[in-house]
C-alpha cells in the first residue's frame, strides 16, 4: 500500500470519490473505456455524414472529438491508482459479437502495462489534433477524420484483451495512415504509400498468421489473452510462433533489417500522421512482444533472443550511424525513432522485469518525444520551406521558442536526466549489465553518443548560422504551440516523477516476468 | 423397373409444397411475359409488380428458413431433393441476388434500346434454377438445374446483341461451357455404370443418388477391394469436379472468366461473380461431403494444389488491369481460392462450412455495392469500363465513391469491414485443418492484392476529376440516382461496415456457434 501512496496523494480526493463511484455504479468506469474509443470514431462518422458545415464547426467538433480519449484516459488511470490491483486487469467488458466459433469477442480492459500506453496514446491523439487543426490543409474534414478514425483504433488497440480484436483495431489505425500519406504526403508521396502498404500488409498478415497459431496450439481456443496466459503452447510450436510474430511485429516497429519502410514513410507522411504513427501505431509490435509474445511463449523467446539481440544492436548501431550520414531533417527523424526501438528491444531481451519495465516506459517515452520532433520539424519545413537541413539556418533568431522546444526534445530523445526517456533507457541498461552478456551496453551506450551528435548537429543547423531571408510565420505559436506544450510537459512530468507510470508498469510486468535475468547457458545456449 | 404400387408410394411422397419458391418463380417468370405480350404500355408497372412479387417470394423463404431445424434433413421426390437449413439460406441468397440484378438490370437498361421484360424473365428462371441446383439430391435433377442455369447465362451474357465483346463473350462461354458439361455429364455417366454394376460390391439400386452412390464408393468387398480406388470411380471424380471448377473458375479452369465478365452486360457479370458462383462452391460441398466423401484421401492433393494456383493465379493476374469487369473476374478468381480453402479445410473442421456461407454473404453484398457503382457508370459500351472512368469519383459523386471504397475495401479483406472478419475465419479455419502451406499461400495472396485493390480506390480517391473531355476516351458518363439505387447502395454499405464490427445476426444465420 505504501507503494502506491504518491500516486494516491496526487489524486487525493479524485481517487476516493472514484472508489465510492466504483462502489456504487461499476459500470461508469467501462463506458468511459468504451467512450475513449468509440467517442472518436462517433465523432468521425458525424463529421462523414454531416453534409456541409462550417470550417470552425468541424475543428472544434474534431477537437471535441480528440478531446474525449483524454478525459476517458485520465479519469481511468485516476480510478485504477485507487483500486489497488497490483497490475492487473481493470475495467472489463466483454461483449459476444458472434464470432463464438473461433473464441473470439470484444474483450476489453486495462492492466498496468496497457493502461500508461492508453494514456500516452491520448496524449499523443490531441497533440497531433490540435496541431492538425493548426495547420490548414485542403480538405480538411476529411484530414481530421481519418485522424479521428485513427485515434479510436489507437485507443482500442492498447484496450483489447481479445486478441483478434487487438489485430483489428491496429489495422484499423492502420489504413488512415496510408490514406492520409498517399493525399497529404510530400513528395512521391504514392508510391511511398503503396510500399508501406504492401511492406505494413506483409508484417500484419505474418503477425496475424502468429497470433492465429498462439490461439489454436495453445489449446485454448480462443484469442483470449488472460486464458491464454494459462495455456501452454509446445516448445517445438513455440519457435515456430514466436519467429512468425517476431518478424511479424518486427516489420511493425521497424525492427532492423525491416525497418526500410520507416524513414522514407514519416518523411514523406503529414506531420499528424508521422505522430500518431511513429509515437503510438509502431508501438504495436513492441507491446505485442511485451504483453504476448515473450511471456507466452517463453522458450520461443529463448530460442530467438540471440537473434533478437544482434537485430536491436543492428538497430542501433547501424541506423544510428545512417542517422548520422542524413541531410533532411524529416529523414534523420525517421532514422532515430527506428534507431531508439533498438533500446525498447534490448530491454526486451533483457527479459527481466526491470529490462521490461524500462523497455514499456522507454515506449511511452519515445511515443511522446518522437511525436513532439515531427511536430516541431513539421513546424520547421513550413517556416523554411524544405526541410534539407544544407538549407536550413539561423532560424532561432526568428522562432526562439521553437528553438528551445526542439533543444528540449532532442535532449529528451538523446535520454538526458530530467525527461522520461531518461528512466526508461536506465532501466534497460541496468537489466542488461544484470544480463547474461553485459557486453551488449558497450554499443548500446554508444549509441547515446551517436543520437547526441545527430541531434546537436541538427539543432546547430537548423537555429544556428546565417538566418535566410525569406522564413515566414514566425515563432511558435496557438494550437501548434498547445501540442507541443502538452507533449513537452508529458515527457517532464514523467522525467521528474515516473512514479506516475512507474509503479503500475512494475506491478504488471512483475506478474509476467522474473526479477532476476536467466544465467548464462541457460538463456544464450546458442552463443 | 418399379412396379405401379411403388411409382404410387413414390408420387405420394412427393411434396410439392416443398419447392413451392420455385415454382412461384417459375409461375412469376411465365405470368411475366403473358402480361408483357398483353399490356405492352404497362411494362415499367409490370416490372415494378414483378419485382414486388419477387420480394414476397422472399419473403417466405425467409419464414422457411425461420421455421427449418439444424440438423434435419428433408428428403422428397424420392431422393431428387434435399432440404437442410444451409439449402433454405441459400434460397435467401439467390432470391436476394436475383432482387438485387433485377434492380442492376433496371438501372442498366435504363437508357439501352434493349428488350427488359426479357431479361427479368431469364432471371428469374435462372434464380429458380439455382435454388433446385443446390437442393439436388441425384444426378439427374443437378445437371437439369445446371443446364438451364447454364444456357439461362448463355443469353443473358449475350444480351448486348449489338455489341461484339457481348456475343464474343458468350460464345466463350457456350464453348467452354458446353465443354465442360460434357465432361461433368461423362464423369456421372462413369459413375453411374460403376455404381451399377452388379459385381462390385454394395452395387448402388439407384446409382444417380447421391447418398446411395456415396455409401457404393465406401464400400468394401469381401476380398478387401475398395470401390473408392477403381479408376473408373476416380476417373469419373476427376471429370465431374472439372465440370465444377469451371463454373466456380479454379484454376486451371478459369479461362473463360476474364472476357465473359468484360463482355456480358455488368447485371449479368454481377449474377456470375455472385449467385451463379455461390451455386458452384454449394454443390461442390455438396459433392465433396457426399458422394464423393469417399475418396477424399485421393482428391485432396488434387484439390489442394489447385487451391493453391487459384490463389496465387487471382492475385497475380489482377496486378496490370485497368478494365474493371475484367478485375472483378480475375479477383473473382482469388475469392474462389479462398473460398476453395475454406472447402477443403471444411473436411476435417465442422464449422469451416458456415465460414464458407459467412465469407459468400460477405463477397455478395460488397460485390454488389460495387457493381451498383459499376452500372451507374457503364458507358455506352459497356464492355468498356476503365480504371480512368473512376478518377475523382469521390469528389464528382461522394456517395458513389464512399460505397465503391467500402465495397472495394471488403472485397480487399480491409478492417473494419465484413471482408477481413470473413477472411480472417477461413484462415482460422484452415489453420485448424492444419493446411499450414496453403494459408502461407492465401496469406502472401491478401497482401498482393492490396496493391490491385488500392489501384482502383487510388482513382477514385486520390485522383483529381478531369475538367472537360480530353477526347481519348477517358472521359467518365454522368449518373443519374434514382432514390431507390441510392437506398440500395447506402443498404449495402452500411451492412458491409456493421458487420465487419458486430457478426452476431449473420453468424447465427450461417450456422457458425
């Protein structure tokens, strides 16, 4: 109990009045599950069939609509910091929707692992709204619907117990995206979106094919994720599944050598997507890894995790040193958040709870600052004009307080103290030095230094240096400004008090995973 | 030869309430063209009334299928007919489909100097034939049902008489189709000699029956032949599920598919692409788990590759098209894959059937959201719809293009549409069957046809309308909506995107608990 008291003493009297609503109405708490994923999508088909409105009608109706997810996720973390569960499942609902036969029915609820990723994912949702609506782009109702329509897949995906679902509402996330790229997107943007369509189709299909055969060999029957976890699965099927679902989820997160889809995707993506994208939909994969694959499928995972191990250090190591070598701004963005899941994955391969634990904070972490450096470089490109950062210049003199957003946010993604990246890499360090190859950390800590030198280098160009004459818009400013607050003040938050998310994480991936790492010749056999 | 007691015990026993919906068509489809000759100036009243008719023919096929047990078998006409629950959906379908047509027909004839009452009478004949074809319990009243299906299609494809792609197209057809029901009818008369003969063991009384012929090809003799391994039994198995697979176009028969689907009239492609399929993959369940069970170990490497290059072939050969009936038939052909997969994995998992009833009603209703699109922007010649006709559809017609996207969407098994929970059960399915190479197969399928499927939603979405006509023939009609297409289309839609959501009514329905 004592545990838990910071976090209680934040809510003070929220958290007993949600007790005592818990008590007398059980059911608030789910519908307000339901409203943040259904609230969107509601939203989303009012605006499709509203015939015509007003262009300040919409942006507030999508406001509103982006608005809901936040409201449902904060009062849900309120409510489960006073129910005490120790990280498990919270809030369920479970409604039958005729696909009985295979096990299948829309499960959802929270735990301490899903429940931050829900948060974060609702933060992410109304920075990226409010920095679409800021932006005016030509047919904008139809922009900020399939946001809309993403943002209710986002919230459902980290919400679904039931398996299939939790598939269904990543690809529903999915398909805005690839809308949205190929009308909104930069240059060649077509083709760029055919190819991450036909490459994000490829992952899908493997990782559908995985979570099939985790449903049926388990002999469980069903795509239920808490009986599932009861169910054993054969260690000869394990390997099979677990390599399906590993390069499944693996092309999902960009996981090194299947990453190629990534940084030419939010590139050439519009910003709100590349946000939403690269902060919240890429953390599919690793969340799958996290809450289903690896604890399900225990020895598949020993099996694989040599390779698991070169491929995040290949992440690392390599993107990092591509990173280094990009001149567009936009692209070396691409190349560091596929460079920074290699961490997520050495946390995962770690296979502790700390390892794991600080893998699922560096997620929310990396969510929020890699949404808040799309948003800035998008602010950036439609000062200057292009995004090549030969071209770029002196703009700090005109924007100083976009300057001082992207220093924070570059610091933030480098995993400086004082941000929630911070913890989250610290985490993982200190499961792999537990680990049994504490040699891992020396490419891995060389890879902080790479992201310092990418990431100042951009700073300097883009703030520093002759100032071009023809930058227009001046500093940052209304509702792009609202977003990046929002999200710089997430990650400073968490930095200062990662207890917020902290102990919830902890609890939950305690239940799932040892406190102590495997020893040597039991974990990497192969090597 | 049956004595008169026995022809009378027989002819009592005939219920012929029992194919009351038929007969109605039938009497419907008859009192059809009386009334055309007669009051010629009523047509459109009497086409309206027709239609109507066909509703309330619908109408109590529902109450059939309402009132019908799981699990119990109707056998009537001595052994010719057979109704089971599945049989009364499927009387659902086809009346639902033919409603469906006739209003395509509608929309397309519209402004065509064509016969009409004509072709709602060959509709509804072949409607009725369809719901005998799949209530065959012998040989005899399936290739009677299959030929007037057969030769039914022959005209309607032919309809355009004016245009050469349409007689082109149906001389396609008539040749292999007539081919192909000498070879169905070869393979019956094989096993009708074989089942027969007197000297085999468990020799069939009447050899045309399908239970009769089944409980023949598993029997065993006293010196432990099986009649299953003769190989006039096999031969004769082979040629009848050829006859088949031309009509459902497995690969390697589904040569005709492409330029029959370009040439005939896009009601007519419609009623291939859906009913006339559905009737196919039916009746080949039909065989495969009846007569034909007994042979299973022999055929399913047969069937099993051919699955495989019906997968493979229908998605690799959509990726250059730029006419769309042509792209319906060639995707067509990768339904047939899935739905031959679904099939096959029925043999060993009992639910995997009504996966295959969910998926049909799933492809019908996204199929006929497109094909309404498809008939409001047919050219004056029709063979000729091109991928361009679509550029800026969703600006020039939003409601045209939003029911184009989510047809095509379903069709392309896109969440959160009807077609990715049909697929997804399926695969399930076949994944239970343990046919792991196959899904493999069906799975890489899914994601190439993504990229054909995006094709024709990137036209219609993405594109920018042309301003005036280019003079090369890319400039796009103009449709007229009647209120009642667009009720239709709306229908058709919103179903498609509710069930992709919430199954219950629909799986219920198929038999999927």
């Amino acid at each position: 109990m004592i545990e838990t008291l910071p976090t209680l003493a934040f809510f003070g009297g929220l958290a007993e009045f949600l007790r005592g609503l818990e008590a007398g109405s059980p059911r608030v708490h789910t519908s307000m599950l339901l409203f943040g994923i259904f609230g969107p999508l509601a939203f989303a088909f009012a605006l499709a069939i509203s015939g015509k409105l007003e262009a300040g009608a919409v942006r507030v109706a999508a406001l509103l609509g982006f608005l809901l997810p936040v409201v449902s996720a904060f009062w849900l973390w309120a409510t489960y910091a006073s129910m005490g569960l120790n990280g498990g499942y919270a809030f369920f609902v479970n409604t039958p929707t005729g696909l009985d036969a295979i096990g299948v029915s829309l499960f959802l609820g929270l735990n301490g692992i899903s429940l931050p990723l829900y948060v974060m994912s609702a933060v992410i949702g109304l920075a990226a709204g409010l920095y679409a609506i800021h932006t005016n782009v030509e047919r904008m109702r139809l922009y900020l619907i399939l946001l809309l329509t993403m943002q209710g897949g986002l919230m459902g995906m980290f919400a679904s117990i039931d398996l299939l679902f939790f598939f269904f509402f990543h690809e529903f996330a999915l398909i805005p995206t690839f809308i949205m790229i190929a009308m909104w997107g930069r240059a060649a943007r077509r083709t760029v979106a055919i190819e991450l369509t036909i490459y994000l189709t490829l992952g899908a299909m493997l990782t559908l094919g995985g979570l099939v055969a985790l449903a049926w060999m388990s002999g469980a029957e069903g795509f239920n994720l808490i009986a599932l976890q009861l169910a054993l699965v054969d260690a000869e099927h394990q390997n099979l599944i677990f390599g399906l679902l590993l390069i499944g989820f693996g092309i999902l997160v960009s996981l090194f050598p299947f990453h190629s889809w990534a940084p030419r995707g939010y590139a050439t993506a519009p910003a709100p997507a590349a946000m939403l994208h690269a902060g919240v939909l890429k953390k599919f994969g690793l969340y799958g890894l996290i809450q289903v694959a690896v604890p399900l499928l225990p020895e598949g995972m020993s099996a694989w995790a040599p390779l698991l191990m070169w491929l995040a250090l290949g992440n690392i190591v390599i993107i990092g040193l591509v990173t280094l070598a990009q001149r567009d701004l936009k692209l070396m963005l691409g190349n560091a958040s596929v460079m920074h899941m290699g961490y997520a994955f050495l946390g995962v391969f770690a296979f502790s709870a700390a390892g794991v634990g600080g893998a699922v904070f560096m997620m929310i972490a990396h969510g929020l600052s890699v949404a808040l450096l799309f948003l800035l470089a998008d602010s950036i490109e439609r000062r200057c004009g292009t995004s090549d950062l030969r071209d770029l210049g002196g703009l700090g003199q005109s924007a100083p307080v976009l300057m001082a957003f992207f220093v924070a946010a570059i610091m933030a993604s480098i995993g400086l103290p004082g941000f929630a990246n911070f913890w989250g890499e610290l985490a993982i360090f200190a499961a792999l030095w537990q680990s049994a190859s504490p040699w891992v950390l020396v490419p891995a800590l060389s890879g902080i230094v790479i992201s310092a030198i990418y990431g100042m280098r951009a700073v300097s160009s883009v703030f520093f240096g002759e100032a071009r004459e023809d930058y227009r818009g001046g500093d940052l400013r209304g509702l792009e400004k609202a977003g990046a607050v929002l999200l710089l003040g997430a990650l400073l938050v968490l930095g200062f008090w990662p207890r917020l998310f902290s102990d919830d994480v902890n609890a939950a991936v305690g239940n799932l995973y040892p406190a102590e790492p495997p020893v040597a010749e039991q974990f990497l056999a192969e090597e | 030869m049956p004595t008169t007691e026995e022809l009378q015990t027989i002819v009592a026993a005939n219920n012929w309430t029992a194919v009351l919906p038929e007969l109605l068509l039938g009497v419907l489809a008859l009192a059809l063209l009386m009334a055309d000759a007669f009051w010629p100036r009523h047509r459109r009243v009497i086409l309206r009334a027709t239609m109507a008719a066909q509703g309330a023919v619908l109408a109590y096929a529902v109450v059939l299928f309402l009132r019908a047990d799981p699990g119990v078998v109707h056998v009537y006409f001595a052994g010719s007919l057979v109704q089971t629950q599945a049989t009364e959906l499927m009387r659902i379908f086809f009346l639902a489909s033919s409603l469906l047509v006739s209003h395509l027909g509608w929309v397309y004839l519209q402004n065509r100097s064509l016969p009409r009452t004509e072709f709602f009478h060959i509709v509804l004949v072949v409607t009725a034939s369809l719901m005998l074809l799949v209530q065959a319990g012998n040989f005899v009243l399936f290739f009677v049902a299959l030929e007037t299906l057969t030769i039914g299609l022959f005209i309607l494809v032919a309809f355009c008489r004016s245009s050469r792609f349409s007689l082109e197209a149906a001389l396609k057809m008539l040749i292999t189709g007539a081919f192909s029901s000498g070879l169905l009818l070869f393979g019956i008369v094989l096993l009708y000699g074989l089942a027969g003969n007197p000297l085999l063991p468990g020799t069939a009384e009447d050899p045309l029956n399908f239970a009769q012929l089944g409980a023949f090809l598993g029997a065993t003799g006293a010196a432990g032949e099986v009649n299953a391994a003769q190989p006039l039994a096999l031969i004769g198995a082979v040629l009848i599920l050829v006859g088949v697979g031309f009509k459902i176009g497995a690969v390697p028969f589904q040569i005709w598919i492409p330029d029959v689907y370009q040439g005939a009239p896009t009601p007519v492609t419609a009623l291939l692409a859906v009913a006339s399929k559905a009737g196919g993959f039916f009746v080949l369940h039909v065989l495969l788990a009846g007569p034909l069970a007994p042979m299973w170990d022999t055929l399913f490497p047969a069937l099993a590759v051919i699955t495989a290059l019906t997968l493979l072939f229908g998605n690799i050969a959509p990726l250059g098209q730029h006419n769309v009936k042509r792209l319906m038939g060639l995707s067509g052909v990768a339904h047939a894959g899935v739905l031959l997969l679904g099939l096959l994995a029925a043999h060993t998992v009992d639910w995997a059937f009504a996966a295959v009833l969910f998926y049909l009603c799933v492809y019908a209703i996204a199929s006929f959201a497109v094909f309404e699109v498809m008939a409001h922007l047919s050219p004056e010649e029709d063979s000729d719809q091109d991928l361009t006709h679509y550029t800026g559809l969703m600006r020039r017609h939003p409601l045209l293009g939003g029911v184009l996207v989510i047809g095509v969407g379903s069709l392309a098994g896109i969440p959160p549409l009807a077609g990715f929970i049909a697929k997804a059960l399926i695969f399930v399915a076949a994944f239970q069957a343990g046919l792991y190479a196959l899904l493999v197969v069906a799975l890489l399928g899914v994601v190439v046809s993504i990229y054909y499927y995006f094709g024709w939603m990137r036209a219609a979405v993405l594109r920018e309308p042309l301003e005036e006509d280019p003079g090369d023939g890319r400039w796009y009609p103009q449709p007229v909506i009647a209120p009642v297409a667009k009720f239709v289309m709306v229908l058709l839609a919103v179903v498609t995107v509710v069930l992709g959501i919430y199954q219950a009514g629909l799986t219920e329905v198929v038999g999927l608990r």
